[in-house]
C-alpha cells in the first residue's frame, strides 16, 4: 500500500502516477492510495490503506485494531481508524480525536493503537460480554498482564465523560490517583488503588443498565471480592450530581487498608 504523497515524496510525478493507473501497476483502494502491483487485499492490505486514507496521524482503532492485535475476529466491513480530522471516505468509519504518543504504536508496519487503548476503545462500541472477550483474549495471548495507568486528565478526548469526570472528582476532593483502565484479575477494571486492593467500577447507563450487562457487572464484583479486593460501584448521576458524597465513599474504603 502507498499514499499518492508517498509516490511523489519518491520521486514520481503526477503524470507517472497517473502512467502506473492505467497500466495496472498502481490500483486505487481509496482517493489518493493505492495498491501496488495487485488490486486483491489481504485484510492487513486493508487496514494499511485506511489508515494511509485518513491522513497524518491516523492509526488503526477499535474492532479494527482489536482484529490486527488478534483480540476478535473483524466483521470486515469498515476499516475502522481514528484521526484528527476525521475523514470521511467510504468504505472508512473515522473517530476523531488525537490519540497521544503514548496511546499508538506499529503492529506489521501498521500504526495502530496500543492493545490497552484498543481495549479502552471497544468499551465504547461493543456490549459487555463481547469486550470480556476480547480482554481475555489479550490476557490469555499475553498482550497485557495488567494495563498500565492511565493518561493524564488532560487528555481528554480518549477517555469517556465519566472517567473524565471521576478523575476530576479524585482531584477536586484530594483522593489518591487511581490507574485507569487495568487489567485485575483477568478483567479489564475502570479505576484501581492497587496498594489497597480497592476497585472503583463506574456505571454508565448505556453500557450497564442492561439486564445482561448488569448479571455480569454483579458477577465480576463477586469475583473480585472472592480474591480479597474490595469494589465500590457509582453511577453517572452520583459521581455528577454528589461528588461529594461520592468522594467520602471513596476516602472511607481508602482508610479501612
């Protein structure tokens, strides 16, 4: 795969493009890249072509990057990428946001987003069950023991509103800073105090108030008090409306290690 600003930092012209199109050594994938040689894709040929489409800074994100870590199977449809300006292409589903150094990489020569902010990432477009899937999946395969914390507040735009907002809470009232988004006890967990045990799960309503998503939020809370963790569980409205009362929860539950 090559961008048309690839081929002409190399050397070529737009007239030697142009020359390569019509006799079938350059074939067109999306507006300004194309396939070399062969216009036949293998799904990576694929991924390649999206991100190079969506321009400079874009990397593969969500299912997509989930399948070229090898955590789900890709529906193969949209090649999924996030950028900064968010493109609009067929065939192409752009998030826009400017995902920091931190939170990219290079997987086959892929500019990808990194297995723990893949993860974060399907949290947002995937039900429960299907994400526990692909976090045992990265557990299993190796590709995370525990995540690592999370980014600093002010990257806002790759965390949700809520994490945003608990972070803000834990600031604003002088709790200890939790790591986000971690991996305990084989499941990915949204805040963490390892030093004492402690685990905050924070509950959104389109993503938990599922009877399925609520059976399997209750069931992992019981695992993790099985294994000697303590969970404490908040809602939207709570950590918006009564960060304060939210906040004495959080110190109390601190205090008892």
């Amino acid at each position: 795969m090559v961008s048309r600003a690839q081929l002409l930092a190399a050397g070529l012209t737009a007239r030697m493009i142009e020359v390569r199109v019509r006799n079938g050594r350059l074939h067109p994938v999306y507006r300004g890249v194309y396939a070399v040689g062969r216009p036949d894709l293998t799904d990576r040929g694929r991924w390649m072509a999206g991100v190079l489409a969506a321009g400079a800074d874009a990397v593969l994100s969500h299912r997509s990057a989930a399948a070229l870590w090898g955590l789900r199977p890709w529906p193969g449809r949209q090649v999924e990428v996030t950028c900064p300006s968010g493109s609009r292409k067929r065939g192409l589903t752009a998030h826009r946001s400017r995902v920091p150094a931190g939170d990219r990489t290079v997987m086959d020569h892929i500019p990808v987003t990194t297995v723990t902010r893949t993860l974060a990432d399907l949290r947002r477009v995937l039900p429960p069950v299907e994400v526990e899937r692909a976090v045992h999946q990265a557990y299993r395969t190796g590709r995370v023991d525990r995540a690592p914390a999370g980014h600093p507040e002010g990257s806002q735009r790759s965390r949700s509103p809520l994490e945003v907002a608990f972070l803000r809470l834990c600031r604003d009232h002088g709790l200890p800073r939790p790591e986000v988004n971690v991996m305990v006890q084989g499941r990915l967990r949204d805040f963490f105090w390892p030093e004492h045990r402690l685990v905050v799960e924070t509950d959104g309503r389109a993503s938990h108030l599922t009877p399925t998503a609520f059976e399997d939020d209750r069931e992992r809370d019981v695992l993790l008090m099985e294994a000697g963790y303590r969970v404490r569980r908040f809602t939207y409205r709570q950590i918006t409306e009564r960060p304060a009362w939210v906040a004495a929860r959080v110190r109390a539950a601190l205090a008892e290690t």
